[in-house]
C-alpha cells in the first residue's frame, strides 16, 4: 500500500486549536475537547495510508 504524505496547512491547525479551545474552555468540556482533537487526528493520518477513504 503506497503511503502518501499529508500536510494539515496553518489556517487548519489553527481552525482545530481555536475549536478544541472552545469547546475545553468556553464550554468547560475538556474531556470533550480531548475526544474531539483525537478523532481529528486519527481521522487526519488515516488519510497518509487511504486518501479516499474519509472526507474531512
């Protein structure tokens, strides 16, 4: 299986930094917030390994 190299661009991280702030801080769901980042980013690396599998 061809790997493929992904880049999350700096409007991006910063669009997903600036939601899980929110929701950890403004709403005070940090639990939450965790679970959001981390399905972010497993959904983000799977796409290195099959790009169209998922849109995101």
């Amino acid at each position: 299986m061809t790997a493929y190299q992904l880049r999350v661009g700096a409007q991006a991280q910063e669009d997903i930094t600036g939601i899980v702030r929110y929701i950890g801080q403004v709403l005070l769901e940090p639990r939450t917030a965790g679970k959001l980042y981390r399905l972010i980013k497993e959904g983000v690396l799977s796409l290195e390994q099959m790009p169209e599998s998922e849109s995101v």
